[in-house]
C-alpha cells in the first residue's frame, strides 16, 4: 500500500515540536483572550466563481512562515469530521489546532467557536499571514473557520468528502458568510516571541520563504523536506546531545510559576482580562467533565488551559469532550459569556436560572 504523502514529514514535525519546547512555546492564551462576538466588518464583495487561487506571491515572515509552511503541506489532505491528525483527516477547526500546535506550539481546541472565543478580533486590513478568518456556514456563528495566506485567499477543509483546499475571502459562497478575521498571534499586550528562527533558517530557508515569495508546490515542498532529511543525519548524534542539555534548562525554566488565570472583582472571578467568569449548574462539582459543549460552548466559552498547567489550590482543570482543557474553581468548570462585551459586565448572572457569577 502506498505511503500517504504527508508522512514523509513526520521526522520535520517532531524536530519543530522539539524546537518548540526548547524556546518555551507555552502561551497562556486564556489569559489574553475576547468573547467571540460579531465585529461588524464589511464582508468582503464577492468576485468571480473560482477566483484565483494559486500559490504565487505569497509572503511571510516569523510566526506566520511557520504556520505557512504546514499550511501549505496540508494542501489536499483529506477532510474527516472530528479529525485532528493528517493521516486520519482533518475537519476545519482540528486543520487549524494541528497547524498552530505543530508550527509555532500554540495549543488551540478543536472547536471554531471557542477559538474565536480566546482569539481577538482584527480589521481586514491589519490581517497577516497566519491569522484566522471565520464564517457562518451552518446558521450558528463561527461553525467554519480557515487560515488566512495573504494575497485575499485562506485555506481550510471544507467538508465530508472533499481535501483541505485553497479559496478566495470573495468568494461567492464565503463572502456572505464572512464573520471577520481574529489572531491568536497578536492577541496579548506583549506580542507572542518568534520562537523557531533558528531552526526555521536551517531546514526551512531552502523553501524560498523567508520574507520572500513561495518558491516550491506543496508536493516539491515536501521533497525537499526530504532531501533535507536524509543529508541531515550524519549531525543528528550532536543535535541530539544538544536537545538534551537545553531540554534540561528548559525544564529548570519551566518550573518558575506561572501567573494565576483567575483574578477578582467587585465580589466576582475574572479572567486576567477582567471579563466576568460564570458556573453552569449542569456541571458536577467534581466531576472532572464540562456540560457545555458543542453550541453551548459558542455562547459560553470555557476559560481555557494550556497542556502544561496544573491545579493549583481552589483552581483545578477538566477535560472537555473534544480533549481540551478547562480551569474549573472549587471543583465546578470556568465558563465567560459571550454576550459580555467589557471587563465587568454580568449579563450572564442566572441566564435561563442555570447560570452565576463565580465568586471567590
């Protein structure tokens, strides 16, 4: 049986994730994040059935040549619903997580909506390579979303029975149903390091995309990924040994404490952007799961966690159903409300009598 493509990979995959962890690719995107509202841009108009959607003069630097790069080796993949692995299928929002986690080790979850939740809103015109552009595809906000790749194209995986694939923002099915563009690159008052420059220039200069123009199909891209493994492993002892002594000062780094993602206000919990926190009184204290998922998750976003937070005193995590975690306080699930739009609102308090403020 033939090999699937995107295999040939893997060996780049895991060097990025090491470089990843040397550099401290923790981000702690909960702490930086809006509730997913509509932001009122002007959809864009729609053009021509097709468009163009080639590859050429495509441009990028830093963390968007990163998630450029796995973008484009995706291209063609297969889509599966609830996918979040190449080999298996990808369906849109796990396309999106897989490329953040493995390009610039930003951990998402696999939900649109709630990406849009801890992602904040950009104008069209302060979009960059890398960011994110959503849509209403299904009469629910932010059921679809895609990565942005300049030039007015994004990719994404669109549906059962089709591969990941390049599309025009003026389109004339997306243009409608355009909900705007959010970063999760630029989302905190510090801006998020470029974090693999120095792996990047030495595997990845070759593919003609270091501040310049796509230079290589994504099949070519792949081969020279190849060529590049194969003249590499006559170093690999040395990069190894390497690996080994920063891993260790990374983890001496790793253990200084990380700031907590809950504050208080006026008697109430808040996340570290001061925005109201609430508990659903469907959730078991204790109980280690969330009862808001799926479009209850659009409205109430959970306060997400990072793979390498812990519990902490009267903070705990829960595992969500789609496998990502959530800050729970004395046992019960964290949760924002998207229909607040500033730092100490509580339009949330007893919505349907099922949920209330989070108190200390």
């Amino acid at each position: 049986m033939q090999d699937h493509p995107l295999r040939d990979d893997n060996f780049d995959r895991r060097r990025l994730l090491k470089g990843a962890a040397l550099a401290g690719l923790a981000a702690l995107l909960a702490a930086c994040g809006t509730t997913p509202t509509k932001t009122g841009q002007h959809r864009p108009r729609p053009g021509k059935p097709g468009g163009d959607t080639s590859l050429s003069n495509l441009r990028a630097d830093g963390n968007g040549r990163e998630i450029l790069l796995y973008t484009i080796g995706l291209l063609d993949g297969g889509y599966r619903f609830g996918g979040n692995n190449p080999e298996a299928g990808l369906d849109c929002s796990g396309m999106v997580s897989y490329i953040y986690q493995n390009a610039v080790g930003i951990r998402l979850p696999h939900n649109a909506a709630q990406i849009a939740g801890i992602a904040r809103p950009i104008p069209d015109n302060q979009m960059q390579v890398g960011d994110l552009v959503f849509f209403n595809t299904m009469n629910r906000p932010f059921s679809h979303m895609g990565i942005f790749i300049g030039d007015g194209k994004f990719v994404h995986a669109p549906r059962s029975n089709s591969t990941i694939r390049v599309a025009r923002l003026d389109n004339v099915y997306f243009a409608p149903r355009y909900e705007g563009a959010r970063t999760v690159l630029r989302a905190c008052s510090r801006p998020v390091p470029y974090r693999l420059s120095s792996l990047a220039k030495k595997y990845f200069t070759p593919l003609g995309i270091i501040g310049g123009g796509l230079a290589y199909t994504p099949m070519q891209a792949r081969n020279k990924r190849s060529a590049l493994r194969q003249s590499d492993q006559e170093s690999s002892m040395k990069r190894t040994l390497l690996l080994g002594g920063m891993l260790a000062a990374f983890a001496t780094a790793s253990s200084l404490a990380a700031p907590s993602p809950v504050s208080t206000r006026d008697g109430a919990l808040t996340d570290t952007a001061g925005m109201t926190l609430y508990v659903f009184e469907k959730d078991k204290t204790g109980d280690g799961r969330s009862a808001c998922n799926g479009p209850c998750a659009g409205l109430w976003p959970p306060l997400a966690a990072g793979a390498n937070d812990k519990p902490e005193g009267d903070l705990g995590l829960v595992t969500r159903d789609d496998g990502s975690r959530q800050w729970s306080w004395r046992g019960k699930p964290l949760y924002r409300f998207a229909q607040d739009s500033a730092p100490g609102e509580r339009k949330g308090d007893n919505f349907k009598q099922l949920w209330r403020v989070a108190k200390p």
